[in-house]
C-alpha cells in the first residue's frame, strides 16, 4: 500500500479530490433529523457501482462538519484511498 499523507488543509484535500475524481458527500440515512452530522466520505461516483448510498454535498457543508467533528483525514498520492480520521 502506498503513503499516506495526514492533512486538515482545506486547499490541499480539495485538490486531492478533484485530480482523483471525488466529491464530497455523505452517506443516505446517516443524517440527524435533516441537520447534517451524516458521515461524510469523499465519494468517487465514476468508480462505484453504489452511488444511491452517497449524497453529494457542498464543500462549505463538507468542512463545516469536518471542522465541527475535528476531523483530519488521510490521504494517498497513488490512488483514491481517503480515510477521516480524529485529529490528535
């Protein structure tokens, strides 16, 4: 497996995303009551076959739920794996 980079910069995990196909969603039915809190992924809808599980939302609403769950995330150069992690 290759590295993986560990960032909170906003430029820096939107740039990873476009240049590998992602977008930013949440997962269907994991929202509270319609006020966010859904568990956000980067979602790669051109290489899954399961993209009715995943809601696309805004960036602003993305990091306004990373920010707010103190999130990092890891990121691979190489491929398209992400992971949301808890910042230390």
């Amino acid at each position: 497996m290759s590295e993986t980079k560990k960032t909170t910069n906003r430029k820096e995990i939107e740039k990873w995303a476009e240049q590998h196909g992602g977008v930013p969603s949440i997962i269907k039915g994991t929202e509270d009551d319609g006020k966010g809190d859904g568990v956000l992924r980067i979602h790669f809808p051109k290489k899954s076959k399961d993209n009715d599980s995943f809601e696309e939302i805004s960036w602003d609403e993305f990091f306004k739920e990373f920010e707010a769950k103190k999130l990092a995330i890891l990121l691979s150069e190489d491929s398209n794996f992400s992971k949301l992690v808890k910042r230390d």
